[in-house]
C-alpha cells in the first residue's frame, strides 16, 4: 500500500478539531508516555534536562515528569490549542514547576546546541514537510553523551483498516530519511502499531 496523504493539519490551529485529536487520543498517548519513560529508566535516566520536541498535548511530557521528578522539561509545540489543553493537564497533575511549555518549531529548534540530556519526539516524523531536518535539529540540541527517543506510527497491516497508519512511514522508509540525516546512528525497532529510533 502506497503512503497516503494527511488527512488533517500539519499544524493543529484549530480549536475544535485539537479538542477532538485529545479525547481521540488521550488514553494511547499516555501509554506511550509511560513505556518511553520505562525505556529511559532502563537506560539509567534519573535527572537531567529533557526536550519533547512536538509535544502535542504534553501527555508524554506529564508521564515521564511523574517518573522522574528530579527532571526539567521542555515541551515545544506550533499548535496553540494543543499546548492550551497540555497547559491544563500540567496545572491539574501539580506539574507546573517540572515541565514548561511554549510555542516552537521542531524543524528550527530555538535552543543552542548540546542543551539536552533527552530529546524525545513522537508521532512526527510522518507529519512533517522535512523530517530530515527536524532530525538534524534534533541531534543539534542533544548533548553528545545525551539519549534519543524518536517513535512514530508504523504503515503496516494496519494500514488495510485504519486511515491514520496510512499517512505514516513503513519502518523501511524512515530508515532511509535517518540514514541521510545527521542523527547519531543506533537501531530501529518496530512493534504492530509503531517503529522506534532510540540512541541510550
């Protein structure tokens, strides 16, 4: 099956629709943010500064802050009303003084280099008009002994049933766009329903 084009905003502006992307999606991406933080348990994360680079609604970012109370975050998003309902999460999680969130473009990060511990993005490299360059801004900004969670949605079987798999890369076309980047080289893995590029 040939990928399909998005079938909604790269950028979600829209209010009503950001709303609806939430209570679609809340109860998945809280998952994902507790298996990510349990990967970077693994690896011996304890403390540090970490950027969630399209952070959408910050569900990822309140999971891991929850795991690692010790960490700073910084979740960046373009979608206003994504950031809006995140900012409300964190204010009712207690999380105000642990994660910061603000408007920013994962394609042309405004941070200096080597500022980040972790760089976490998920569900992005599918979205994007250049992943390859979100890629290299992400190696930018991690430190050279820092860890890369990169994980994105998996064009499978899936594909066959739900729309959403459609628009995303098979795990053999994100290779190809990781290999011409400058992201720090390590393994792909993949599960039924997402690939994942971690360096930790």
């Amino acid at each position: 099956m040939e990928r399909a084009e998005l079938f909604h905003p790269i950028i979600f502006n829209d209010p009503k629709w950001a709303s609806g992307y939430y209570k679609r999606n809340k109860k998945s991406i809280e998952k994902v943010g507790k298996r990510l933080a349990k990967e970077l348990r693994k690896a011996g994360f304890e403390k540090g500064n970490i950027l969630d680079a399209g952070c959408g609604f910050a569900s990822v970012s309140v999971e891991i802050a929850k795991e690692f109370p010790e960490a700073k975050i910084t979740g960046i998003d373009l979608g206003e009303p994504l950031l809006d309902i995140g900012q409300s999460i964190i204010k009712d999680q207690g999380l105000e003084n642990q994660i910061t969130l603000q408007k920013g473009d994962a394609l042309n990060l405004q941070f200096k280099d080597n500022s980040f511990d972790v760089v976490i993005n998920t569900f992005l490299v599918h979205i994007v008009e250049n992943p390859v360059q979100m890629l290299n801004e992400i190696e930018r900004v991690t430190k050279s002994d820092g860890k890369i969670i990169i994980t994105d949605l998996r064009r499978g079987l899936l594909a066959y049933l739900i729309k959403t798999f459609r628009t995303a890369f098979t795990p053999e076309e994100a290779l190809v766009r990781i290999r011409v980047s400058k992201i720090r080289k390590c393994k792909l893995t993949t599960g039924l329903f997402w690939w994942d590029y971690k360096y930790l």
